[in-house]
C-alpha cells in the first residue's frame, strides 16, 4: 500500500510504502532516503515496534543523526575525505569534521528515490541516479534497493552500477530497540558477534590499518551478553568514541552478522549480511540531536569503514561492467 507522506520543503511529494501482513512481520519504506520507517512484529499478540521514527517529514528532513535511511554513495567514514584510485585523487565532501561519513552533506539518504516496482504489500524496488561529480565521488551510478517482506523476515538487497571506477558501500542505518518500549535503555539488549576481530580506529574514528583480536577485550562478543559498553575511560578505544562506534569483521565461518535479544529473551533479531563487516554503535550521542525520540543501538551489516586508503582491506572499488550487491536480512523469532 502507497501513501502520500507529505511534502518537502522545496514542494517535492514523498511516499510511504507499507509492506507485510496483519500476523506477521510490517515494513513501512519512504521513497525519500529509501527510510526505513517503521518495523514491527506480533510479541504475544502484541505489536511492537523495533526501530526509533519520526512522525512528521519535516523531523526527517532536518535529521542528521541519520534515523533509518540508507547510507551512501559509501558508508561509514573515509579519512580526510580524500583517497586516491588508478592514480587520481579525489577529493569527497567532509560533513564530519575532517572527514567524509555516509555519503557526505546530502549523499543518498537525502535524495528521493524513485519506485520502481511495488508488488502485493510484499516486494518494493527503490531507484536512484547519482550523477558523477555529486558529493566529489567519480562516475554516474544507478543504484537500487529492492525490499522483500515475509511474515518473520525482511530482506534487503542493495544494487549499484557505475560507469566509471568509484568507491561504493552500501547499508541501512536504523536504530534499535526491540525492548517493546523506547523509552528503556537500549544498551540492556543483549547482543552477540561472531567476530574474532575488529578494526581499531584513531581520531575522528577513522581505522587506524590494524586488524586487533577482540579475545580478552571488551570488544569480544563472541557470546551473546548485554550489549553496554564499560566506562569509556576504561580502554582507550572506547575514550575515543564514548562508548562503542567501531567495525566487527565477521569470522569466516560466521553463522549470522550478528544477534540482539530483548532483555527479557522474548524477542531475537538475527541480521544477515554480505559484507565482511558490521559496524556496531550504541547510540551514546543520539540524545544530542533527538533528547525525545528514544534510545537505540545501530547494527550494521557493510564493507570496511575508509577501505580505499587501506590496499589490504577488502576491495570497495566498482568499476564499469561491474554489478555491485549487498545483501542484508532481519529475521525475527518470538
């Protein structure tokens, strides 16, 4: 089902698409930033939402926090907003201090998405031209999004072409909470990664090259435990971001990006992904922008945060000719 979701503030219309049925898992996308408004799912007949929302355009709009939009041309950060390909350097918007995050000032969760295709309340097809040039990145793009939505799960898949070399990272950046009130500390989910690694990050968060053991740290969520981080002053890796804000890379034999429980274990997300990485943050700033709209953690499945500056990170570089997919799955279970 498609509604009118209101206007922008230069007169353009937005869209809400509802997706799923009345027992099972609801989705609702808007075509602008491809947001990912609402999720929610029957918890004992009741339902519950499991990701923050505005309820008004405008509060999108003027969002910097980035509430459940998708995220690119690349996601994550890339030091300095510089990096160099075949040779050239290009230099990128930098709208976090010296360096570029999640696609830079505008970047695709401020653009409006076309639709595509929309099918029976359970498959939607988002599109979007990025001309080259926009944001500094080279190349024109033409990325999708498709949404697919079964009674327990969602299914995401991103798609992006280009016809010239340029960096793409792709992922969606909800915030949640699946405790069945927003109000409660998000921090109290439980929360597990199959990671034996993660990439420690040095100012402005950005990964320093190396790939660190979390076995013996606070970083080890290996098995499922509550998800708040210690006090920051209590590893310098968490002084640097306040709390956790880094990348987990996924074991091999990883059997899922990651898990988060409510803390009562009467709801379990499972997230799948195709990217190597999951960036994991706890939401310690989001007070600052939104102190009324509630508390929630961001899970997301993606390349490697600064991956062109770094030759032994996995490649990030679409070139013409190639099709670049990632693939990310929420499965619920209650």
């Amino acid at each position: 089902m498609m509604r009118s979701f209101g206007l922008l503030e230069d007169g353009r219309s937005v869209e809400a698409i509802s997706l799923g049925e009345p027992d099972g898992l609801n989705v609702e996308v808007l075509t602008y930033g491809a947001i990912l408004r609402r999720l929610s799912y029957p918890v004992r007949g009741v339902r519950r939402d499991l990701i923050l929302f505005f309820d008004r355009l405008e509060h999108y709009e003027r969002d910097r926090a980035y509430v459940g939009p998708v995220v690119g041309r690349f996601g994550n950060r890339i030091a300095r907003g510089r990096f160099t390909l075949d040779g050239q350097v290009h230099q990128v918007t930098t709208n976090e201090g010296e360096n570029h995050l999640h696609g830079g000032s505008l970047g695709f969760s401020k653009r409006v998405w076309r639709v595509l295709d929309v099918k029976d309340r359970h498959r939607v097809v988002l599109g979007l031209h990025s001309p080259a040039g926009e944001e500094g990145y080279p190349g024109n793009v033409e990325a999708t999004i498709e949404l697919q939505v079964t009674p327990d799960a969602l299914m995401i898949s991103l798609g992006a072409r280009t016809d010239a070399p340029t960096p793409i990272n792709l992922t969606y950046h909800p915030y949640f909470n699946i405790t069945g009130d927003f109000r409660a500390p998000a921090v109290d989910q439980r929360l597990r990664i199959p990671a034996e690694h993660y990439l420690p990050v040095g100012p402005g968060l950005i990964p320093t090259g190396e790939i660190a053991p979390v076995a013996g740290t606070t970083f080890d969520f290996r098995l499922a435990r509550r998800l708040a981080p210690p006090p920051a002053d209590s590893h310098p890796q968490l002084t640097l971001g306040g709390g956790y804000d880094h990348c987990w890379v996924l074991s091999p034999d990883a059997d899922c990006a990651c898990e988060l429980s409510s803390p009562n274990r009467d709801l379990t997300l499972r997230m799948r992904g195709s990217g190597p990485g999951l960036q994991f943050y706890n939401g310690q700033f989001l007070s600052r922008s939104h102190p009324l709209l509630g508390n929630g953690v961001i899970l997301e499945p993606q390349g490697i945060p600064d991956a062109p500056n770094h030759a032994h990170f996995p490649n990030s570089i679409v070139r013409p000719g190639d099709v670049y997919r990632a693939e990310i799955e929420y499965q619920l279970s209650a």
